[in-house]
C-alpha cells in the first residue's frame, strides 16, 4: 500500500518534470527564430528588473564566481550529492536498525517458545 | 528563486537583513535547545538540512519555459515548527551565494526572508490546520510543503515590486510582473515539492515513528497511518 502510493509518488514528479519539455513551445521572433529555452527565472527577474528601471545598476558582484557553466553545474551536483548522501545513510541506517529489532524479536520469541 | 546579488536597492537590502537576523538567531537557539533536551532528533534535523540542499539545487523547468528550483524548506517547517529552518536554510543559500554565485550576499537576508522564513511559517500554518479539520496525514504534508513553497516565491515577488515598483502602476503592477515570473514558474515545482516531501515523510513515519510523535503530541493518535 505504501510501496504503491511511493512508486506513484515518484512517477508523479518525473511526469512533471518531464512534461514542460514537450508542451512548451519555444517563443520565435517576428524572424521566425527560436529563442533559447528554460532559461533560470532569476535571469527573467534581472531583465525585468532593467526593463521597469532602466538606469538602475547592480552595486554589489558575487565575489567568486563559477569559473565556467560546466564548474557551476558541477558544484550544483555537488549539493545536491551531499542532501542525497545523508539521505541514503539515513534510509540505510534505519532499515538496519529495523531488521536487526526485528530478528531480535523474532529470536526471542522462539527462545520463549521453546521452553 | 533567489534575488541575485546587487539586484536590491541598498536600503532594501540592509532592511531585509536586519529583519531576517533575529529569526535566525533565535532560529540557531531553538535548534541548540532542542538537541539538548532531544538528541534524538538530530537525525530528523539532519533529514530536513539534507532534504533543503537537494531540492534547492535541482533546477526543474516549468511550464512557462523557464527553469526554477523547489526550496525544500517546507518539511523541516511542518515537523519542527517555523524557527528551526531560519537557520538551516539560511546555511543553504549561503552555500549557493558564496559557491556558486547564485543568490548573493546583499541580498541574502531577503532570500532567507522568504525561502527559510516566510515558508517554512505558512508550512507550519497550513500542516497545523489541515490537521484540525482531520485531513490525512499525505493530504496534510502535501498541501504544507507545496503551498509553503509557492509563498516563498510570491515573497520573493513582493520584495522585488517594492523594491522596483513600476512606473505607471506602482507596486501592485510591479507585482504582478515578478509574479509572472517567479510565482507562475513555480506551480508545478510547488507541486513537485509537495510529492518529494509527502515521499520523505512516509520514510519517517515508518523508521522514526517515536520522534514524530514526540514532535507533534496534539496529534498523537493521528500520526501512526
């Protein structure tokens, strides 16, 4: 039962991740050329953001930046590995701890049976 | 959803900053406290950090056609209540400013304001309610994490038509532009985020029965499924 709505769970979020890269058409211009595509919203937000004050100007640059789009996505699998890596150990530590409470028990219960 | 660095007028920034700093301070207390009392729930803590850092570095694109990302701030919200994740996430976003260039320095006391403020209280609020009118535990998580998740990105929208009110129609136009950008984009994520975190949970109601009970003893008799 669990196991069912899990699976579900997780075919859910693939469809949904999967699903905008067909739907969505990619915007042409009047020429007729597709623009890029699933862009980050942080740079929509920027260009809006020069759209409405045209003259403002960031006062502030990141300190260290990303050497390359590659080292940037990089360091994004790297966060992204390391949440799912305590996650893992969690899940494997736990059903560790279970089995073992469980044959424990399963133990103890033939101990008592056998008296 | 993060408002990159220098894209806050200074005013806003030192604002936003100084509001969000005695969350997180009393957020780091309330954490210390709580593993002092419960060091047995350090691991949930640890569950709800690592699950943050995930979601927050998957971009997803969306039906708009632009990429954002879930903020997984909800979980740690709805299990231990608003003030633990101020913290946590503001450790997340710090991460992605100082590495990666994503988010910023300036502007990282709004960003804490609304992705490890702002939605982890509406998590909390809504996990709360749904509970008193006897939804099912799924239902309740879900609808905690997803909307707590678009109230982070409705935040971020807000804090940007302030900053950039438009020229005709003020704010409110303002606002509906951001939202456009951050709040449309993000109603699938939202819905993706609800999912994982409905996922996660059932994992720790089956292994960590005893820690969600002790978190949550108004609902006692509800948590075990």
């Amino acid at each position: 039962m669990k196991r069912m709505q899990n699976m579900l769970l997780v075919v859910a979020v693939i469809v949904l991740g999967v699903a905008p890269l067909w739907i969505v058409e990619a915007p042409s211009d009047e020429a007729g050329n597709q623009s890029a595509m699933f862009g980050g919203a942080d740079d929509k937000a920027r260009n809006l953001v020069s759209e409405i004050r045209p003259d403002y100007q960031p006062w502030f640059t990141p300190l260290v930046e990303p050497a390359s789009s590659e080292i940037a996505s990089m360091l994004f699998a790297l966060q992204a590995a390391l949440g799912a890596g305590f996650i893992g150990y969690y899940l494997g530590a736990a059903r560790t701890r279970e089995r073992l409470r469980n044959e424990r028990k399963t133990a103890h219960e033939s101990d008592t049976s056998g008296d | 959803m993060h408002i990159m660095e220098g894209f806050l007028p200074i005013e806003h920034a030192v604002g936003w900053t100084v509001a969000a700093a005695p969350f997180v301070a009393y957020g780091t207390w309330s954490i210390k406290k709580r593993v002092a009392t419960h060091p047995e729930q350090r691991i949930l803590l640890g569950v709800a950090a690592a699950f943050s850092f995930v979601l927050s570095a998957l971009k997803l694109p969306s039906l708009t056609g632009s990429c954002s990302h879930p903020t997984g701030t909800g979980l740690g919200g709805l299990l231990f209540g608003p003030a633990a994740m101020a913290p946590i996430g503001a450790v997340v976003l710090l991460f992605q400013a100082l590495l990666l260039a994503h988010g910023g320095l300036t502007t990282l006391g709004a960003n804490v304001f609304s992705m490890a403020i702002v939605g982890p209280i509406v998590a909390y609020a809504v996990f709360c309610s749904a509970r008193r009118v006897n939804a099912a535990m799924a239902v309740a998580v879900f609808l905690a994490a997803a909307l707590g998740d678009l109230a982070t990105y409705v935040t971020t929208a807000a804090q940007l038509a302030w900053a950039f009110p438009d020229a005709s129609g003020g704010f409110s136009a303002s606002f509906v532009k951001f939202s456009g950008v951050f709040a449309l984009t993000q109603i699938p994520l939202a819905i993706s985020e609800g999912l994982l975190t409905v996922l996660i949970f059932n994992a720790l109601t089956r292994f960590n029965p005893d820690e969600l009970r002790a978190l949550h003893p108004s609902d006692n008799a509800k948590v075990r499924p």
